[in-house]
C-alpha cells in the first residue's frame, strides 16, 4: 500500500528545531510563547538509572577534555578536501589520546570483534550533511586499526536521506549503511499489509516516556512511526552495534546548538515531533542518559569543515559557512560547550546577535547534572591545533 510521503525539505523545514515547528493537529506551525513556556514534562529518566554503568560510559576515557583542530585549506569551493580532513583527524585523535601510534590511539575506543555504528547526520541535504571528507577519513583510519569494513556501519534514523546524500554502497563499498525509517522501491514507507516498515526497526524493550504527545498528519506519521507518548530506540543502537561513534555538524538552533547530544538523542528515537515542538532542549539530555546510548557511545567528532551560524539546523546557502574545524573527544558534553562558542563567536561577528548566552544550553546543564560530562568551562580542558 503506498501512503502518501512529505518531500525531504519541506519536512525538515517544517519539523526544524530551530523553528520550533510541528505538522500536528489541531495546531500547524510556531509554538506559541505560551505554549513554549509549559514546564518541563514528567519522563521516565529515573528509569535509565536501573541500568547500571559501564567504565566506558559517558563521558568515557577523556571527561572534559576536548581537541580542536583547524585548517584554513580543509574546504576548496565549499567542498570538504578529504586529505585534509584525515590529517585534521589525526592530529586530533593523537592529541586526544596521547598516542603516538594511529592504531593505538582507535584502539583505545574500539576493537576489531566489534561492530561500529558511524552515527552522520545527513537531514539537512547535500548542503550540509556530514561530509563525505569526514567519514570516509574515519572509516580509513578504522581499517588501517585493524577494524574490517563489514564491521562498520553507516547510520541515521533515515535510509533515503542518507542515499540523498551519497551515503551509498558505490560510496562506502562493503560498509552497511542503515536507517530505522526507509521507503521500498515504490517509494512507499508501508509495507503490504499497511504497516510501516520503520516499525519492524524500533525495540520497544527499550523507550522513553514523556508525559507529551501529538496528533501526526498522515505525511508526517511516517517519520514518527509511532503516535503516544512512547518513543522508542532503534534497533540498531540496541542490538546491532556494540561501539557508537558520533559524527555531528557544527550548527545552530536558534539561539542555541545542534551538535553532539542532540545529533545522538534525536536520530536514536522515534516521535520526535512532539518533542521537537516545545521541549527538545529539555529532553535530548535525557534519551543519551540511557543505556543503549550512555554506554555504547565512545567517541564524538565533530564535523566543523562546514556548517551553519543560523536559521540552522536546515540549510539556509546564505547561513553557511566554512569554520575549516574538527573537534574530537570522548565526552560529547564538553565539546557542545566548545561547539557553542565557536557558533556564538561567529553569530556575534555577523550581527546576528550582540553576546553570547550560554544560559540557553539548558540540555548541557541537565546532561552534566545526570553525569554524561563536563558542562563548566572552566573545568573543560580545550587543546587547539592550527595546521595548514
């Protein structure tokens, strides 16, 4: 049966946290001041808890240490130069670590018998997708490690976005590439019963319960695929991968960030939308707090080379800009608080607004208070590299 299905853009434009927008009924589109002024809802976070810890949880080996790299030549014509990239990288993961030796250094987050899930993030389109540059330099260094490539996976919460964007076989030869929601070639998100394929994909062993829902149009149900006030983590978060390494974009969200939480917590669980309308900074922190994501994610590298200083997390050409960075560390806490001043810093410089304001981070200060990092600056210990 083939349902109808929201062009890629006009989703995202609609569904953008930055716009704080949801295709809901009875209401479509800004959140009123009111509505967004509702008190954080209850949620099940006591329940993440029950799990208890492993040693490489969040904020893993390296709590509040964070390596910048810069290049000036790491984006010709607005295109990622993969060389570069892979030197940044390097550089980075030597610092991080303290290694001399490349496979020491990824040897320290993952091993060879594991399955490693490279968390992209390509909602945004070929504009500013996570970039080819950038993962194609992770996946070389992983198999110069000694990590095989049929033990690599390529994931977001969406397969046709990530074939948008290039994340392909022909790309990434003998890496999966995976998403909990995709279309058959018919271009249909159901399946020949009427249910939707992306719900053969969510565990509900495993969810996050916020006492919040909202009534999906039927071009937006396929990209929630449940309704309620359940949201439930993928599969392949939960059984498929053992090792999770998180690959963001430097961009804004209004006045706030969208990198290294909000990348994990929003492409690890169905219906967002809810969520999206009113309360992602007070419920991101949350959905890393559990297992499947607390404890599997090893390692944050932030894709800087481009990105966006406002009308972000879409891909507004007039907004993007080329920061030329890489940020790496384990603790995906503390580089979001790096993230952020590098994305204020250049917010400020374009007149977008007069000062930095940190007080909107608010998903950093619950995601220090449940132990997933370092959220003070001054206790984040920042190590900056230029190279050219």
């Amino acid at each position: 049966m083939k349902r109808s299905s929201l062009n890629r853009r006009k989703f995202f434009t609609l569904l953008g946290a930055g716009s704080a927008a949801l295709v809901v009924k009875p209401l479509i589109g800004l959140a009123s001041e009111k509505e967004q002024a509702k008190p954080k809802p209850a949620t099940n976070i006591k329940d993440a808890a029950k799990t208890p810890r492993k040693p490489e949880s969040m904020p893993g080996k390296y709590p509040g240490k964070v390596i910048l790299v810069r290049n000036q030549n790491a984006v010709v014509n607005d295109v990622p130069v993969e060389a570069v990239a892979y030197a940044m990288l390097l550089k980075a993961m030597l610092e991080l670590t303290g290694q001399k030796s490349l496979k020491k250094a990824w040897r320290q987050f993952v091993s060879p018998n594991e399955k490693i899930g490279l968390k992209v993030n390509p909602v945004a389109g070929k504009e500013l997708s996570t970039s080819h540059a950038v993962v194609k330099s992770i996946v070389k260094q992983l198999t110069e490690s000694g990590i095989k490539k049929e033990n690599i996976i390529i994931w977001d919460r969406r397969d046709m976005e990530l074939k948008d964007v290039g994340f392909t076989k022909e790309n990434y030869p003998g890496i999966k590439i995976t998403g909990t929601e995709f279309k058959d070639e018919n271009e249909s998100f159901y399946d020949k019963d009427g249910k939707l394929y992306g719900e053969r994909n969510i565990d509900k062993e495993w969810y996050y319960w916020a006492d919040v829902e909202s009534e999906y149009d039927s071009e937006t149900m396929p990209y929630m695929i449940n309704t309620g006030k359940y949201s439930y983590f993928t599969k392949i978060v939960t059984q498929e991968v053992d090792k999770i390494i998180n690959i963001p974009i430097l961009k804004n969200a209004g006045g706030s960030i969208t990198n290294a939480i909000k990348n994990l917590a929003f492409g690890v669980i169905s219906n967002t939308g809810r969520l999206h309308a009113q309360l992602w900074n007070e419920t991101c922190a949350e959905v890393c707090a559990f297992a499947p994501v607390r404890d599997k994610v090893v390692l944050n590298i932030t894709d800087g080379l481009r990105g966006c200083f406002n009308g972000g997390p879409g891909a507004n050409p007039q907004f993007i800009c080329n920061y030329n960075t890489l940020l790496a560390g384990s603790d995906p806490v503390a580089m979001d608080r790096i993230a952020y001043d590098i994305i204020a810093g250049k917010r400020v410089a374009e007149g977008v607004m007069k000062a930095p304001n940190p007080a909107v981070l608010t998903f950093l200060k619950m995601a220090g208070d449940l132990g997933l990092g370092i959220q003070d600056k001054e206790k984040i210990e920042l190590k900056t590299f230029e190279l050219t």
